[in-house]
C-alpha cells in the first residue's frame, strides 16, 4: 500500500534563493532531528545534477541503517525528485516542488512511501512510522523557519502550523 505524506512551507524570498537552500543535500544535516544521527556518506561538496547518487546512514531506534538516494529529476528552480535505491522502505519518492507566487515561494514536498513486510508493516506504518515522520516533517518545517528568519529577520516566513498530512 502507497502511502503519500505532504506538507507546505511559505517564503516571501525568490525562488532561487529557496531552491538553493533546499537543492543542497549538506543541509539535510541542518534540519533533521539530532536524534536520527543522520550523516551524509557521500564526500562533500556535492553537486546536485539528474543522475546523482547520494549515500546516508540514519539511526532508527539505536538500529543504524544505511541508505541511498537517486536524483532522479532536478529542474531548478522547480522541482527536484529524490528516490530510494536502498534503505528502509519498499518504496520512497520525493518530490519537492517550488512555486512563485504573489511574492511567496512555496515550497511543497510531496513523499510517497512503501513499508516492507506486508501486514507488519501495515502495522508498525500505523502505529510508528507515520508519527515518526510526521514529527521529522514538523521538526524540519520549524528548523527550515528558524534558519530563513536568522537570515532574512525583515521577511515573512511561515514558522508555525506545520500541516503534514499522511494518507
């Protein structure tokens, strides 16, 4: 069963300055929560192009786990899509989409997942994965806030009312 996981975040910035930010994998370090001890594998600086493969390794519940990532599509300033190779689940595609409108980007990022294991799966999904995610989607949508507003203090940034929505 695909399960789809969005949430939106407003910028009265460009596109491009937003793009820049989100399009560097080095800041997925910033804004996932400590306690994932997420580490970028592959060497740094990396340069985000169609084709990427880009390495990691988390930590779920003191179990490490090693995963890979492929830029499958990167059309700045627009839309960049990230899928799993390897890792946890069956299935994860990542879409973030940037619009420009009426002086606000909006970022929107859009995750549609696969949990392994069939009717366990199902289950751990209900009763783990789903509020895991939903609490790293709201961890990073505050951190990504707190960020553009340490930079950009003159400018609005939506910093509170995270909607992740997970079906």
């Amino acid at each position: 069963m695909v399960n789809t996981l969005t949430v939106k975040q407003s910028f009265e910035l460009d596109i491009e300055s937003v793009f820049d930010f989100f399009s560097k994998p080095e800041n997925l370090e910033l804004i996932t929560p400590r306690s994932l001890h997420f580490k970028i594998l592959t060497p740094s600086p990396i340069s985000m192009k169609e084709g990427l493969l880009i390495e990691y390794r988390i930590q779920l519940s003191s179990i490490p786990l090693n995963w890979k990532t492929l830029i499958s599509k990167f059309d700045p300033p627009n839309i960049f899509i990230d899928e799993q190779v390897s890792g946890p689940y069956s299935k994860w595609h990542h879409t973030h989409y940037f619009t420009y409108k009426n002086n606000q980007t909006i970022v929107e990022d859009k995750v549609e997942y696969i949990v392994p294991y069939g009717f366990i799966g199902k289950v751990v999904n209900r009763f783990y994965i789903k509020r895991m995610l939903r609490s790293i989607f709201e961890y990073r949508f505050h951190t990504i806030a707190k960020i553009f507003k340490d930079k950009h203090p003159n400018t609005f940034i939506q910093s509170d009312n995270p909607m992740v929505i997970i079906k």
